[in-house]
C-alpha cells in the first residue's frame, strides 16, 4: 500500500494511535483491566434519565424523527440549536451572539483539527506558521493534528507548590514568544490532562497576547464553562470576538453523539462551515436535536453547576483522599491541584524509571493509566526530567475501581523506589 | 483573518460551498422555491416506522441508551454493528470479511476525504499522485477534497444513444491512462450526477486495470449495492482486497445520522481507523445503533430490494413521463439512461446558453436543479460543448412539485431556444 505524505503522517506511530490501540488491547486482553487511561465521562443518572426523556419524545413526534434521521444539516450545524445556544448565551452572559458565531462539528477534535490548519502550517511562499501552547503539558490529541509538521510550540510552565503533596503550573509569561509566526494561541480550561483551571488573570494575559499580534486565542471548554463546567475552583466564561471557544457535549455526557461547538467571529464560523462541508458535508443532528430542549431551557447551564459538577467533584475528593492515604508521607509525591475536568496528573519527582516504563508496569498489574510524556507536544526533548515523572489517572469511573487502581499505582511506585534504593 | 494554504483552498469559492450557499440562499428566499437541487433522500414511510420503532426500543432499554449517548465509540466504529455487517456480507455474498475489513465514519464524505488524500497527493521527493476518474461526469463533492492541488484526473466518456431522447455514458478504455502517478482508481454506482449504472463488464475492466497498477478501485456505492440498492437494472455487488467499496446510510433513510462504511483490505482499514482517531477522535454511535438491527436481521437488504428501491424507481418513471410529455419532439433533448441513483441527467445539444445561465433562469422561475458544470472535476477545460449542456435534477421529493418543476424546465428550455431562433 502506497501512501502519500498525508498519509504516512497521519499513519505513523501517533501518540493518540498507539494510546488507543493499547487501550483497546488491555481491553480486549481481559476484563479485570482497571480502565483509568480514557477520557469517557460517567454515568450521571440525572443526565441519562432527562436524555433518555428526551429522546422518547423525539420517538413519539414524526416531524421531530423526520429531522433526526432524514435531513441533511448545513454544514454550519443544526439551526435551532444555534439559535436556541445563541440566544442562552446572550441571556445568560451578554455576549451578543448572533447565529453567525456558531458553527457545530462532529466532535472537539474535528473543530481542532480544522482550526489548527487554518491558522497554521503552510501559509506559502516559504512561511509556516505554528500554534502556540502557553502552558505545557497540553491535551495530547492535539499533538498529531497538523498536516504541517511541526505544527505546535510549547512553553515550560512555573511550578509552583500549594500544598505538601500538590503543586500547579502556571503560564511562564516571560518565557511566552509570540513571532509573526505564531498564527494562534491554544489553551484547554480546564487543562486536559492536569485538571488545571488557568486563572482569570492568566487568561486575560493570553488574550491581551493575542490582540497585540491581532492572532486568535483559541480556548478548548471541553470540560469548562459555561457547560459542561468540570471546575472546582471560581473562574468566569468569557468570549469576545478575540477569542474562538470550542465547547462540547461530550463530558456532559452524550460522547457517543460527536457535537462540537466553535463560537468565533463571523468570518472564522463561515470559513469552518466552508471546511466542513468540504470534509464531512454536513453535521449529524443527534447531539444537537438532544441538547436543544436543554438549552433552550436553560437546564445545560443548572444540570452543569448543580449535578455534573458536584458528581466529579466528589469522585476527585474521593480520589484525592484515597491517594493520600495510599501514599503516605513516604518519597516525594504531587498531585496538580485538582481544580477540573476529570483527571488527576500524579507528578513523582526523581522516579527511578521513565512514566512510559511505570505506564507498562502498571498495566502489568492491572491497572490502565497514561504516560504523561504523551502531553507535551511542541515542546522539544530538552532533557527536562519532570516531562517523564508524570501519568494522567482518570476517575470519572466508578468508585470502588478507581480506588483499588490507585492503591495499586502508590504501591507500585514505592516497590520501584525500593528496587533503586 | 490570515489563513494557511489549507484554510484558503479549502475556504476558496469551491464548488460545493457555493452550490451550498446557493441552496441555502434560495431556501431562505421563499418557500415556493421548488428544490430539485439537493440529494436529501425522500421520506419512505416503512423505512421511518422502522426505525422509529427501533429507536422506541433503545429508549426502553437502559444499556443501549448508555452506549447510544454514554460511551465513545473506537476510532474504527461501533464494533458491534461491524460485527453484524461482515456476517451479514459472508452470509450473502460470501466475501470472507473479518471485523478487520470494515470501518465507520462521519458519512460518506469523510471517507472520501480520508482516502483520497490518502492515496494521492504529495508522496515527497516532488512525487504528486492523482485520483483517476475513469468516467466523466463525477460527483462534485470530490472536486474540492484534495489538501494537494490537483488531486484528480478525469476522462470523457463515450456517449451511445439508447432511444430517441434517451443516451448513456461508457467508459472509454481507449482513453483512460493509469500511470506509476495514478494512486487510485474511483467511480460512483450508481453515478451521482447521471444515474449511470456502470456496467459489470467495465467495472471488470476497472478492477484489472487497477490489479495490474496495484493501485486500489475505490467503489462510491452511496446509492449502490447491496443497499440502499437504488438500481433501476442488474447489476452485480462485488468485493475483493482490490477494492474499496464505500457504502453509506444515507440514502437509505439516516442521512442526518452520517454514517460511512468503508470495506477494504485490513491495512487500509488500519491506516484509515488511524487518521479518523486524529481528525475525529471517534465515530458518532447513533447510525450504526439504528441500523444495526436492520443489518442483523437482513431486513437492511430486503427493506432496499423491496421498498426503497422501488420507491424511488416510481418516482424515477413518473419524472421521466412527465418530462417526456413535457418535451415532446422539440429541440434536441436527452435523459441520461435513468439506471439508478436519484438523478435525472439532462442534456440540452447546442442549447444556447450555458448550464450555469439555464440554471439561474430556472431558479428566477422558481425551481432549483444543478448545473452540469460542476460535475467535472479532474477533466481539464477543453472546449467541451457538452459539459455546459447538462443539468442535475433530483426526483427524490414530492410526485407534484417534482412534476411542476420538470414542466417548469420544459418551458425554459423552450422558452431559451425561441429567444435564440
């Protein structure tokens, strides 16, 4: 099979291909794996059962099953749902929307994937420009995503520790180079995979970043405000023209229905509708034609604040109590400061053995973690230890299991600090 | 907004994108517009009981509804309904599929989008690659696909006449030039725009041109075999690891659904389950959870050979009745053979005007088809009279508005051949 360059890029050993390749091989290798690797949220019982509600309403109304099934969207997305978000939005945040700061994807990682190449990459004549992430360790499924090569530049956060065993990155503005090369700024809020809520002030600096070099500030609420608003900490919604915010239904429990939303200038929604309908034609009406009785209710915004946030606030706590017990106060242990989205990045400084190696001797145990070395990319192998003393532990699961896979990673780790005395 | 090489030619006036915004705008400008542009299916009323039906039963079923919304999917697709297909298939046709042959994504057009870029395009080293079309006209939704300029090469057809006002196109072997830069061969069947129903003999002729390259044959069955099956004459459904056939639940009844189903060779089923993981993530549930039963059962089969089949093959005669009637023997006119699909190519010889103009005369006149022009790509401009002849005119809506539409064409053309005596 002859491939061609697109091809072969998109084929090699990515980060994200051989993630999920041995997440469905420890899958499929039995069923005794603890599944703490993914990003698949919980079941929340008040969520399925207002879905399913909805959805049984939908089964009972022909006009409703005739657009569910039967009528191709526009490449922009379901209409009544952008006006229905559009007109919370304004209720809500006074952000003026109009319909034309809407367009709706199949899925986050397809409105990335098309925002990425259109702000960077290959700008012809010799120039290429890059997507800047301000705050290192970022989202790992942005790290294949350029048809470019070299697409990403990261930066070194600070560190700073809050707490014993917890500390938090913060964005190192000294060391932020933004060059007429740099065509976006990327940051998620919360931070997949640290749960990182990057603060106000912070984001205010990136965005004033961005107006300076007149470039986007693309932030990813996949986890964040004003839905589905995995935070635990305050921390405002914010949109302007500035800015491109790409939310999702996913964590608010409808992965399977693949809606992204992208609320941007008017210019960037035509030019992704234009993408879109090029790559995918149009967009599936499923997660739309769900969330919008939601939305239009404004029940997205108070099923968010009152039963998802409080269901992963409770399991990090439970996480986080868990860990501490296990670990004790024996070797040097931190947890980032668990202030979002569902994932507690453990950092073991000086760890006799590389992430990747604790990774496989993990799941040699049992237990499915990811390697934090997977969430740096753009930033060049610089020796910097910390990037191979990290996993991301996902505790969206259930409770009693994430509990015993955490026992397990405390014990295995002090059994590598003991064979390397 | 600055935008990369990508972002501008896949932001550039494309064909696709103005054809939509045409759409769009004509829908928006009144609802008298008679719509015989567009290729949303008809609403087949067995087809929406059934999957009403189906879908009543998932929403009773707690577990299903978990996995319809709850759980992603793997890059691959839904392995269930995968499962289901390759039984179904060997059952049947006896192709020896494994759950390794097949994979899902976001419709049709994504598929191709993947695929084409795949095999064609720039391989490095100055290498470029193209699709070959081996039978012009072609569907348009390829034209704009390529991230490469250039990606296709098209070849005119032979045109034989079979009957007074009836003609159908073959491909011209003599004409069609595989080179060591040819990365694949592709061709609908049915063909969108014409109906065409390549032959079994050609498609044979393909298949070895394509085995002697060692290139694959990419099969567009959106309309084909073995469903939805919207063939109006014999034909035979094939597979082998020579091929690629790519199948969709649109036309079948679930085009808001977006799902493609891709049959190909384990290796090309790897690579493209790898570039969906890192555009897409993963594939929406909600296609392959409806059709799912339907595939299980064979209903999916018997529901294409026994309704929908038939129901669009009545429409297909009453168009063709009502436009004969409305021609009568004025003027030269054509219908390309109407063997499938849900397209009635016309062909006006030495029509005065172009397509394009006939176009906007027909939809200043309230019915809106498609110029032929669009259906080229790949075919270098070459003075061709005929490619400015042709009109696309879909005959999957309403039996009187579509009868009121093609009257409407009737008289324009008429009403144009007058004006330039």
């Amino acid at each position: 099979m002859k491939l061609s360059a697109f091809g072969r890029k998109f084929t090699a050993d990515a980060g994200i291909t051989s993630l999920m390749d041995d997440l469905g091989n420890a899958l499929a290798s039995g069923d005794d794996m603890i599944m703490m690797g993914g990003g698949n949220p919980g079941q929340v019982p008040e969520v399925q059962e207002r879905l399913t509600e909805i959805l049984t309403g939908m089964t009972q109304d022909p006009a409703a099953m005739t657009r569910l099934v039967g009528i191709y969207d526009p490449p922009q997305g379901e209409k009544q749902f952008i006006a229905s978000l559009a007109d919370l939005l304004n209720r809500e945040y006074g952000w003026g929307l109009t319909e034309e700061n809407i367009a709706l994807t199949n899925g986050s990682q397809a409105a990335f994937f098309m925002l990425f190449n259109m702000f960077a990459g290959d700008f012809g004549e010799g120039n290429h420009k890059h997507i800047l992430l301000p705050l290192a360790p970022e989202y790992n499924g942005y790290a294949d995503a350029g048809i470019a090569p070299e697409l990403f530049r990261a930066v070194r956060p600070e560190i700073s520790f809050t707490g014993p065993h917890e500390f938090k990155y913060r964005v190192d503005f000294g060391a932020l180079d933004v060059t007429p090369d740099t065509g976006a700024i990327c940051v998620s809020r919360p931070t997949n995979p640290t749960g990182n809520v990057v603060t106000d002030l912070e984001m205010a600096g990136l965005e004033s970043l961005a107006r300076q070099h007149d470039i986007p500030l693309i932030i990813d609420g996949a986890y964040g405000m004003p839905f589905p608003s995995l935070l635990y900490v305050d921390a405002q919604p914010h949109w302007n023209e500035q800015i491109i915010l790409c939310l999702s239904l996913s964590k608010l429990g409808l992965p399977a229905a693949r809606t992204g939303i992208v609320i941007a200038a008017p210019q960037v929604i035509r030019a992704l509708s234009g993408i879109n309908a090029i790559m995918n034609l149009a967009t599936g009406s499923f997660g739309a034609m769900m969330a919008d009785p939601l939305v239009r209710s404004g029940e997205i915004l108070s099923l968010s604040r009152d039963v998802i946030c409080p269901f992963y606030k409770r399991k990090m706590e439970h996480a986080v109590t868990v860990f501490t017990e296990a670990m004790g106060d024996e070797g040097q242990w931190y947890v980032h400061k668990p202030e979002g989205a569902m994932f507690l990045w453990l950092w073991f400084p000086d760890l006799p053995v590389s992430s990747l190696e604790l990774y496989q001797r993990l799941k040699a145990k049992g237990v499915l973690v990811v390697s934090g070395h997977y969430f740096f990319p753009g930033l060049a192998e610089d020796g910097w230890r910390h990037r191979h003393e990290c996993i991301r532990v996902t505790y969206s699961q259930d409770d009693a299991q994430v509990a015993e896979g955490l026992r397990r990673i405390a014990q295995e780790v002090k059994a590598i600090r003991a064979e390397y005395p």
